[in-house]
C-alpha cells in the first residue's frame, strides 16, 4: 500500500474528534465542524495532500507562478511548513511501522 495513504488512514482512524467521538448523533460538533476527526488530524491530512501537489506539481504549476521555490523553500515560509509537516508525520509513521504498531 501507498505510504502517504496507509498514514492518512491512520490519521482518519485514530483521529477522531474527542467532543463528538462519543456522540455519533450530534448533528453540530463546534470543535471539528462535522468533520469528526481532531482539527489536528485535520491539519495534518492537509499537509499531506499539499505537499504532495507541491512534489507533482513543481515544475508545471509553481516554476511560472511564484518566485518561490517549492522544492527548497526559505526557512518560515508556507511551503517550507507544509513539506516539513509531512516529512515529520511520514518519519513518526515509519517508526510505528518499525514498532510493529497497529
């Protein structure tokens, strides 16, 4: 299976929202928006998906547009949050993996 989709399932199945978690029937949650993950987990699916457009996408999209560089980002810019975000959730999901964690 794909890395970057064995950890988004962990997130969705380990992630989810401790207000409404217990409540399935609650029709409005204010801390995860219906959502029913954590808004951690959610920030960190994000990253993910963003990050891997950055990686696709780099050449076509991002060359012409900004002046940015996606690839090696400025240290505290968006892009350089986002990759390093991903880098940190892969490397945590690698070393459960390596744990033998379920």
């Amino acid at each position: 299976m794909n890395c970057l989709l064995a950890l988004k399932l962990l997130l969705i199945k380990h992630g989810k929202c401790p207000a409404c978690k217990e409540k399935p029937q609650a029709k409005q949650c204010v801390v995860c928006f219906n959502t029913r993950l954590a808004p951690e987990v959610r920030e960190a699916i994000t990253a993910l998906d963003l990050a891997e457009r950055f990686k696709q996408n780099e050449r076509r999209m991002f060359g012409n547009m900004f002046e940015d560089d996606c690839t090696q980002p400025p240290e505290g810019s968006y892009f350089y949050h986002v990759i390093e975000r991903k880098r940190r959730l892969e490397k945590l999901y690698s070393e459960l993996m390596g744990a033998g964690a379920d």
